[in-house]
C-alpha cells in the first residue's frame, strides 16, 4: 500500500513548480520575436540598437561600463588591503592588471 505524501511535501512540490513556472516566464520576457535566431549578423546595427550589453564582444575591453566596473573593483580591493592588511598582494595584482588593461587601448 502507498503511502501519501505529507502536507510539506506536496507544499514543497508546489513551490517548486510555481518557482519553475515564474523563472520560465521572467526569461521570456522580452521583444516578441527577438530570439537568437532571429538576430541580424550585422554587429553595428546589433550594438546600436540592443537593450543588453555585449558580453563576448571583442571591444568589450575598452567599454567604458567594464573599465569602471573594474576600476571600483580594484579600488575596493585596495581599500580592503589598506583597512585590514588582508589580500594586498592580489590588490597589487589587480592594479597592476588593470593598468594594462587601460594601456591597451
């Protein structure tokens, strides 16, 4: 004979299908239409209109948006190592990096 399953099992099963549901639904938000498929190779007219940023572009290095990403990065990483003495070693590291990122451009 089988058992039923308890009252925080079938709660649990609930959440997790309405969890399941609701995630399905925030990643189809979007432009109807606008799928990967569906997008033009052309990658001025790609940059220029996209609400997302580039991630894996080859210029992402010189956007402005990720160069002061890193640099609060980096100053947080040094503030830390100034404030406890903690992790200065990779705070040099990471200036150090992040000026040859600047250099490059």
């Amino acid at each position: 004979m089988m058992r039923r399953p308890s009252l925080r099992t079938t709660v649990t099963l609930i959440a997790i299908v309405a969890a399941f549901g609701a995630g399905m639904m925030v990643t189809s938000l979007g432009r109807p239409g606008d799928s990967l498929s569906s997008r033009s190779d052309d990658s001025s007219d790609a940059s220029t209109t996209a609400d997302r940023r580039e991630v894996y572009s080859p210029t992402v290095l010189s956007d402005p948006h990720f160069l002061s990403q890193q640099r609060r990065n980096v100053e947080l990483l040094e503030r830390h190592c100034e404030t406890s003495a903690e992790m200065c070693a990779e705070a040099r590291a990471a200036r150090e990096a992040f000026e040859e990122l600047r250099a490059g451009d």
